[in-house]
C-alpha cells in the first residue's frame, strides 16, 4: 500500500489509498458525511449539496463526494458552517416537497426523513404557496409524483448505467425539472423498478405496493427469487402472512444493486386467486377437494402397490428446493425403488461437468463475472433471459474495464458496449474462431453458453476454451431459480447427486423426460413442482397421476391426485444458482393450506413406512452436504445469507448424453414457464422481447401456451 | 449595424469596422488589416502567441476575467488527439449586448481571433456557439464564413501553411446556463444544458473530453489586434493587470445608453456622465450595476472607480460581462430585486438543489414583499437565503442570483424597510403544511 495519504478528519488521522473520495474516507474512518446524490458505483453528480464540509484553507466549503483525499488535508464534517450549510440545504429542499409523509409510501424510511431528522431545521420558514404538479403513471409498476422529487438523478443513473436501458431522463429546468419516461407520457423499459428501490424518496412508487402499508409493520425476509437462475436475493416484505412487495432492501445479496421485474414484481402468483390451498382427488371424472391424510393415504397405498410390481415415471422440478429434490431422488431410488426420473432439462450442466473432468477451478462464481478481464456470451440474450448475468457483465465493463464477447444469432443489448458477431443457430464455432485472436490476448475468460450448445458441442468449446491459452472458466446457462440444483442433486435418470454414476450403487439408468411421457406402460406418473403435459402429451393412458404444483396445470388436471405445493418463498431451504452458487430461501408469507414438496415427500415416506428421519430442510442440508460431492460448503454463510459456491466436479461424469433433451423455454424478461402466467403483473407489463433494439411494433413473442395479456393500462 | 451613436471618447479596437460601409464583407476587412494577424501568427510559435496573449493582459470578456494567455497555456498541445476552439457567444447576461454588434458587424476579426486559437493548439475545428435568441446573426455568419472558405481563409491547407481548421455555428436553446462554459459543450454535443464536474476543465478535458480552448466572443475578437500591434501595446491601453478596451454596454437611465468601446479602468461616473450623456432628465444617479445583473449593485457613492476587473472587485461588485446598468433616484429597488432574481430562478437548470430552491423561494418570498405582503421578518429572511446559496452551487449562477440579492438588501435595506409600511397584513398568508 504505497499510495496512502495521510489525512485528518475531525481531528482524527486518517490514512487512505490516493484518489478515495473523501465521502468514502470518511465513511471508512466512520464518520458519515451526508449524501443524496451520491451513489456507489454510479458517476458523480455533486447536485445535492449534501455532503460540503469545510477543508481547511480553502476558501469555501468543499464538496465531499467529487473531492479526491489529499496529503496533509484537514476536514471538518461537524463545524458550525458545515451544519448550517446542510441546514440550508435541506430547508431548501422542504420547500416544495410535500409534507405528505403520513400517506406516502416511504414514509418511515425515507432518506430525506432520516437526513431531516439528524440535521435539518425543525421548523419551517418557508411560507410560500408550493408547486404541485399530479402524480403520473408511466406504466404498470412505475409511478411518478414530481412534487416528491429531490432530482437527486440516481434513477436517471441506474437505469442508463446500471441497467443499460436509459428510459429516464430530465425535463423542464429550474424548479419545475423533472424526471421523464423515454416515451414521454410512459415508459417503455425493462419494468425492472431499480429506479423505484434506488428512490431516497417517495417520488418513485410502484405500482403493486403503494398505499398499501407501512414499511414498519412488515417482516422483512430475504430470501432467493424463484424465477430465473441467476439467484437474486430479494427481500419480502409479508404483513399479516401475505406478501406486500419484494424488493432490494439491504442490496447484501449476490445481486448487489439488481433485481429485475420478476425479482421485484413477479411475486403475486403466490396470491394468485387460482393458488391451490387444498388436496384434490379424481372421483366421478372430477377433482374434488379432500383431506391432506386421505390424500397422503391414497397415494402412499397406490405408491406401495405399484412399486412391487409397476414402473414408475418421476420428474421433478427446477424450481424445488435442493432438498426437496435430493429427498425427492432418494425416495424414488429407494422407495419406489426407479431410475426413471429426471427434469425439465434447460442445459447441458452434465457435460459440462463431464468436459472439465476434474478441473474444480474451471466453473465461474456468480462473483467472478464482475471480475473476470473478459467473457465471452455464446447463443444466449442475456439482457432477456439472465438479467442479473448481463448486469455483472455490463457493470464488470463499465467499472473495471472487462471486455466483453458475444456470438448470438440476433441482436442483443450487449451490443451496445460489447465486441459482438451474430451466428445462425449451430454456427457459434465458425463465429468463434473470428474472434480467435481477440480471445486467446486475453489473460483470463469466462464463457457462458445457451442452450444451443450441448452434449459433444459443450465438448468442443473446452476443448476452443483450452487452446486460447489463458484460464477459461464456464457458466452452462439454464433456465430456472433451481435448474443447477435439479441437475447437481441427480434428478437425471443416470445419475445420482453429484454426478456419480446410478451404477456406483447398482442401478441401471432409468428413464428419461421423454421416455417417461412416450412409455406405454407407465404405471403411475408422480410430477414434482413442473407441468410437463402443457408441451407434451403423456402416451400411457392408465397411469395413476400425482402432481404436486401451486396450481392447476395443465398437467395438474389430468392428475388422480394433486396435492397443493408451497411456493419456494414459503419455504426454507436452499437453491443453487446458474453460477452453482449455494443460497438460502427463508420462508416469508405463510402457506395457506399448501404444503412444501419436503413435507410433502417425508409423509408420504411416513406412510410408507420408509420414513428416512430427515423431515427438516436444515436436516436435508446435512446430509447433502456430508454426502453430495461439491456441496460440503460452510453453513455459517448459506445462514447468513452468503451464496457459496459449489464444485461438483468429480472427474470423468459417465452417463448418457442426451442432447435432444436441453430445451431452453426461452423465457424472456416478462415471462417465466408456467409460474410467469399466474403473476397479473408480469402479464400486464406487456413488452415484447428485446423492444428497446427491436422494432417496438413487432407484435411481442409469447411463451407457448401463456395466457393472454391484458392490455397495458395507462393513466388517463 | 449600430443601434447607438459612437462616443468621441471610444478608444475603438475590436469596434473599430463597426462603422465602416458593408462592415461584415471580407473585402471590407482585408482592406482594414484583416487577416495580418493570423499570417504573423503562422511565423509564429504557440509559445510566443501565448506570450503575446500574456503580455497584453487580456482578461476573459465573458465575466470571470480569466487570463486568456493563461487559459490558452493550459491546454495539452500535440497530444494526437483532436482539439477544439470554442467560442462562447451564448451572451445571455441581462445588461450586456456587445457580441451580437461583434458578430452582426465584424465576424471576420472573430474568425480570425479563433484562427490563431487554433494554430495556437493545432484544432482543427471551431464552434461559435451563438445565443438562441441570436439566431438571426446565424445567416450574416454563415455568410462570412462561406466567404472566408471561397478565400482561403477556412478549410484544407490555409494560406499555404498546411494546416487545416473547419468553422461551425451552433445556436443555443435559449437557457442562460449555457453561457456557463460547460452547459455550453454539454448543449453543443447535444445533451441537455447543465454544468459539469470540474476539474477536468475544459483546457483539457472540453468539447467531446478533447483539449479545447474556450472564449468569449470579446475575447477572441480582440485577439487579431493584439497580434497585429504587440500585446505590450494592448496592455497600455487598459490599467496594469486588465489590458485592453472593453466594450461596456450602459443602459437604464441615461441620455444615450448603448455600447461604447472604452478603455479599461474608465472611470465609471465618467462613463455616465461624458460617454452616456448623462442622467435621463437630470435625476440623481442612485446605483449602478456595473456587469451584468449578477453583479452586486453599487451605491451612487460607491461609483468613482476606475471600471476595470481589479477595482470592481475592490469594490465588492464585479465588472462581469460589461453590461452596466444605471439607475436613477426614482427607481423601486425592491423591484430591481425582484426583477432580477425573477431572472435566475427561470434560468436555473435544477441541478443542484441550493440554486434550484432558492431562487424560486427568493422569487416567492420578493413577489409577495413587493406585492405588499411582506413582514419584516422577511428581510433578514432574504439575506439569509441568498447567504446558504452563497459559494454552495454547482456552478456560478447561484453565486449569480445570491449577490445582487445580497447586495440590494445590505445596501438598500432601508427601502426594504419601508416597503414594510406599506405593507396589508392581509396578505401575509398564513402557514401552510403541505
């Protein structure tokens, strides 16, 4: 460290590395200098005024935030002038904000509340008539109120910078500026509501949580996202048991600074009027309600029958936890003694594994695509189906310089800052070898592929990434919250947790996803958590079906037996990300007649007699961790709310590729799979895909299968 | 053309075509020393230009009163990079109406003045950012410019010295905060007119984050002459320190206001009395402003200083941007101080909070005093306000809005005073909550 200034700060002696702000030194020295405007990570605004202090010999006061820490300086943060001057400012931002804390959404932990609290005046000189501009709408989520606004330009910054969207912007000037929506009266953006969490006020609202509580009377549970896989933690607020926002509250998750419009808004399936809160059996070719126990004794006695004699078809979930579908596995292999079981596969993470054989070191963390000197995105849109990768990649750019590479077969938004080159659909390695020389000057990589690439291909990009030289590390891109999980926890037909082969114990390999539903003699069909007869159609026409889901699926109608799952944010456990990072679910709104597939799972077991003692997630997790190659990861930070990363890597992976089965579902940023279709708003923040590059008139891309959308409704 | 008779006083310099028949034709000003300068300037290096510029004591004319050789000797020379001249004629400062006679009746000598700016710094491209409401002087530009390409004089290889430099005009918006010289490269790369950072300044960080050398349209026109008759010479001319002529632009309540070329350090009353014609229908001089209405205002007494940057600034005011405005014994002071921070609370760009505010709540606080609704609270109130804006800004125009402020409330605040008397307590409104 051979570049620390000496300091002094309120007569303290402070050293910190040349260039630190002097806001960032002090708060290292813990002494906080006031800011609004001022916001890690995004340029320096020094609009607010907040943050002057007084430097000794200069003439007037200093502005913390923009002023680099210099040898021998000498800071006051408390004088007289400096706290007149915050003061000052913030009777002059009073002015024309409306004190309507009682009524607004922030109220309670508003940033100018705090900031008036601790130095403001107490009392009002301002007697003047106010200017009051109405509130606006721009769009399902984002609601404007202008007299609110303290124009500290963080949402313009988030959203341009953080999010590479760019849809706010400034109008008017004086005391009538204002932020404004890219389509003047509304927005049209990713509906991410980054510049709602990144308000200090209440000027920003959203529009599934406004006026409905106060932030004070809600629990606030952080736990994981169940949409996609990137793992965002998100933060519940639940009053009462329901959930009344999710949001980025302490910003302490992998995702830092990022939610996206399902991590924030996409929660109200949970609430959804269709959400299944009792078991149901088919009597008179119809399902109708019934109790938990003689749902679980039906099913546990027709379990028992067939398993001595039948043939079974499992296929579980990528959104359940990594014990439901370790217990899951493990009661299907040893209780209803089959290999047929398996998921929806949304990419090749076995090959992947397989290709490394061996080489730990080899699979990125979800922190190493914000380090990482470059990466390389092949067959994937990642501003629509990863969200939270395409930010580390576009921040990891724009903060620490990382290139950035990507072969796609349409335009993408890293084509905005990236070196990108479009390839058709099984042509990524002629695109690839153009980029040969850019690639192999890097001093490290991180590739991350789609869909597209599987089986052998997966093969062949190690074997692209070998040659370049430097150290290349893989992310296999997948769909779902716990897809990564599905697979490291063996809901494949070959292979057992961790990878190890189903022969290691003695078994054959089972039956895959499709060879399940094409089975003409399946005897019972048990779906854990997915909706696999919403695409395909189930050949074998006697099978007892038992499908434990949230709603009436397609798949779920068909069944003999549904029985109601609780949702991954009514539950605790933990999901692995697409990075096979490690992260805790904590359990915020309660489950309204559901219960969690763990349970589900373990009383049925009970029934059977098969009961293995491991009824808890916490006990799950042990035994995974004891037992599951990768996964012996410390407790103490999956419990404090840390992501751990995995390392199932175990040397040579022997199974039987099945390329054919990786089916992306090619979400995008409004829909989910089958989940996505019961969250109102995602459904009314229509957008189509990629509409800031792509023509806005092109009529949006649905999901197969999802419902109509509503018209987006505006203001009047 | 000229909207004022000369004075016989004038020492006329950068004016001295203005009367000239067809004054803005190259002809016209090839036949009155044009273009000698930059010819001189190309047997001559970028350090013996700013030397020249130094010795003159040339002073920005826009209102700070920067040095210009010091500017000029900022800017990083022979980075590989592209450079910039910029000139700012965004001249938007209540009072001050001399770059529009510049560019309306000499734009040649402009051009030639951003020539050896460009030759100084090797930029091979200029920008004349004109003031929005100026865009008719845009047509009499063009046209000059044009003419200067047709001789040489812009475009590929100039005068034979290999060095090409393009000239561009560019209009403003009409926001007063462009004048600031970084709203102006803001607004002139297309985005919305408010300050930057600074540092970098623009010497080395300017127009697209290339070295750029800014100056004001006065500025840049009183370049040639220097060039032309050494900068010792300029010096002379003006008081130590403050070289030059000024074109001062006097109006309010005078005989015959208009724009007169005077000397640097010409004593103010003179300029009143003998240049101006004296007070309007022999009333008795109450106060001036002496640059510009962000200047804070002198009292009649205050008023026998030379008007030159060093001794404005003795005084506590400023000379600014060479608009004085003089206001006999009949004016409403608390009108002036409405009229003016009515002004900057209109052109403040809301960036920062302290301008943003408190121009509008000073606005709101002198409409309602001037209405008759003031409490004698209020005046403290006043000072006050402007006081927390006072040296809190981004950028200078809450500095700008805060000083006359202050000024007519410290030295007029008897008649504040008695505005209170005449003040009906039903309309002190009552406080509000929200």
């Amino acid at each position: 460290m051979a570049d620390l200034v000496n300091f002094t700060i309120d007569g303290r002696a402070v050293q910190a590395p040349k260039g630190t702000l002097l806001i960032n030194a002090a708060k290292q020295a813990g002494i906080q200098i006031p800011a609004f405007c001022y916001y890690d990570g995004l340029s320096l605004q020094a609009a607010c005024r907040m943050c002057l202090v007084e430097v000794e010999k200069t003439p007037k006061l200093q502005v913390g935030c923009t002023l680099p820490v210099a040898e021998g300086m000498v800071v006051h943060t408390d004088s007289p002038q400096v706290r007149k001057a915050r003061k000052g400012t913030l009777e002059f931002l009073l002015t024309n904000h409306p004190l309507d804390c009682p009524v607004c959404d922030k109220g309670g932990e508003c940033e100018l509340q705090d900031m008036v609290f601790r130095y403001g005046a107490g009392q009002s000189r301002f007697i003047e008539p106010k200017i009051h501009v109405d509130e606006k709408q721009w769009s399902p989520i984002v609601f404007y109120d202008a007299p609110r606004c303290i124009l500290c330009y963080r949402c313009v910054r988030i959203c341009g910078e953080g999010l590479g969207v760019g849809a706010l912007g400034i109008g008017n000037r004086g005391a009538a500026a204002e932020i404004v929506p890219n389509r003047g009266d509304h927005l049209e953006c990713d509906e991410c509501g980054a510049c709602i969490d990144i308000c200090p006020v209440g000027a920003l609202t959203s529009g599934t949580y406004r006026y409905k509580t106060r932030p004070w009377e809600m629990e606030h549970v952080g736990t994981i996202c169940t949409h996609c896989s990137n793992g965002c933690k998100t933060t519940l607020g639940v009053r009462n048991g329901d959930i009344m926002r999710a949001n980025n509250r302490d910003r302490s998750g992998v995702n830092g600074e990022f939610l996206c419009v399902k991590g924030r808004y996409a929660f109200d399936f949970n609430e959804h009027p269709e959400r299944l809160t009792s078991p149901l059996i088919r009597s008179g070719g119809e399902l109708k309600p019934i109790s938990w126990a003689v749902a679980i004794a039906t099913v546990a006695k027709k379990f028992s029958e067939i398993r001595r004699v039948g043939k079974f078809g499992v296929i579980g979930s990528n959104h359940t936890s990594n014990e439901e579908n370790f217990l899951l596995q493990s009661f299907a292999r040893q209780v209803l003694r089959t290999a047929n079981i398996d998921h929806h596969r949304t990419g090749d993470v076995a090959a992947l594994i397989d290709a490394l054989h061996g080489r730990t070191a080899a699979l990125a963390t979800t922190a190493d695509l914000f380090t990482a000197k470059a990466a390389l995105v092949i067959a994937s849109d990642l501003a629509q189906e990863q969200p939270f990768v395409a930010f580390q990649l576009r921040n990891n750019a724009r903060l620490n310089r990382g290139h950035v590479y990507a072969v796609t077969p349409g335009p993408v938004r890293e084509d905005n800052y990236a070196t990108t080159t479009r390839a058709e659909p099984g042509h990524e390695f002629e695109a690839l070898e153009t980029l040969r020389e850019k690639l192999a000057a890097e001093s490290e990589l991180v590739i991350l592929f789609g869909a597209a690439i599987k089986g052998d291909g997966i093969r062949r990009l190690v074997q692209f990434g070998d040659s370049l030289g430097a150290p290349v590390k893989y992310v296999c891109l997948v769909d779902y919250s716990n897809s990564r999980g599905a697979s490291d926890m063996g809901l494949l037909p070959g292979l057992l947790p961790g990878y190890r082969s189903v022969r290691e114990e003695g078994l054959e390999p089972g039956l895959n996803y499709d060879q399940i539903l094409a089975a003409r003699d399946l005897d019972a069909l048990w779906v854990v958590g997915a909706n696999p007869l919403s695409r395909n159609t189930l050949t074998s026409a006697g099978a007892f079906i038992v499908v434990q889901d949230l709603f009436l699926t397609e798949t779920a109608r068909r069944a003999h037996v549904v029985l109601p799952a609780a949702s991954a944010y009514e539950k605790n456990g933990t999901v692995t990300n697409v990075c096979g990072d490690v992260q805790k679910l904590s359990r915020g709104p309660k489950t309204m007649g559901a219960k969690t597939d763990l349970e589900i799972v373990s009383l049925l077991a009970r029934e059977m007699n098969e009961d293995s003692g491991a009824r808890t997630p916490e006990q799950v997790f042990e035994i995974i961790r004891r037992t599951v190659p990768g996964y012996n990861v410390p407790v103490s930070v999956i419990e404090t709310g840390g992501a751990a990363a995995t390392a199932p890597v175990n040397g040579r992976v022997i199974h039987e590729p099945a390329p054919e089965l990786i089916r992306s579902a090619g979400n995008t940023l409004f829909t989910s799979g089958t989940l996505g279709r019961y969250s109102n708003m995602l459904n009314r923040v229509m957008e189509s895909p990629g509409a800031l590059y792509h023509d806005p008139r092109k009529a949006p891309i649905m999901e197969q299968g999802s419902v109509q959308m509503e018209e987006l409704q505006r203001p009047q | 053309m000229r909207y004022n008779e000369p004075s016989p006083l004038e020492t006329r310099i950068v004016s001295q075509r203005f009367d000239l028949p067809n004054p803005t034709s190259i002809d016209t000003y090839l036949a009155n020393d044009g273009y000698v300068a930059v010819k001189k300037a190309f047997e001559m290096t970028p350090e013996q230009i700013i030397e020249e510029l130094k010795t003159s004591a040339l002073r920005g004319r826009g209102g700070a009163g920067f040095p210009a050789g010091m500017k000029w000797s900022f800017v990083p020379r022979n980075t590989g990079k592209a450079s910039y001249i910029i000139c700012n004629s965004d001249e938007s400062e209540p009072a001050t109406c001399k770059d529009r006679l510049l560019m309306e009746n000499d734009p040649h000598q402009l051009f030639e003045g951003m020539l050896i700016a460009g030759w100084t710094i090797r930029a091979n491209k200029g920008y004349i950012f004109v003031r929005g409401e100026y865009r008719y002087l845009i047509e009499i530009l063009e046209r000059a410019i044009a003419e200067a390409y047709d001789r040489g004089y812009l475009g590929k290889n100039i005068l034979g010295s290999g060095w090409d430099f393009d000239l561009y005009t560019h209009t403003g918006a009409g926001a007063y905060e462009c004048g600031e010289e970084t709203a102006l490269l803001e607004s002139l790369e297309g985005k919305r007119g408010v300050p930057r950072l600074k540092p970098p300044f623009p010497a080395v960080a300017g127009a697209f984050q290339a070295p750029t050398i800014l100056n004001n349209c006065e500025t840049f026109s009183a370049v040639p002459w220097i060039l032309r008759n050494g900068g010792q010479a300029f010096a002379d001319l003006g008081t130590p320190k403050n070289g030059g002529t000024r074109l001062v632009c006097i109006s309010g309540h005078v005989n015959r206001p208009g724009v007169y070329e005077m000397k640097m350090g010409y004593n103010i009353l003179a300029l009143i009395n003998d240049v101006a014609g004296g007070m309007r229908n022999g009333k008795k001089l109450k106060a001036v402003i002496p640059g510009g209405s962000s200047s804070p205002v002198l009292r009649a007494d205050e008023c026998d200083i030379p008007y030159d940057f060093d001794s404005l600034a003795k005084a506590k005011s400023m000379a600014g941007s060479g608009g004085l405005v003089v206001l006999d014994e009949d004016t409403d002071m608390v009108a002036v101080a409405l009229r003016t921070i009515k002004f900057y609370a209109h052109e403040s760009c809301g960036w920062c909070i302290p301008c943003r505010e408190g121009t509008t709540w000073l606005k709101k606080i002198l409409t309602r005093f001037h209405e008759g609704g003031g409490r004698p609270e209020d005046i403290d109130l006043i000072a006050e306000l402007a006081d927390n804006m006072l040296g809190r800004t981004f950028c200078a125009l809450g500095d700008a809005a805060a000083m006359p402020t202050t000024g007519f409330i410290t030295k007029f605040r008897n008649e504040f005073e008695e505005y209170l008397k005449k003040s009906h307590v039903a309309r002190v409104p009552q406080l509000a909550l929200v």
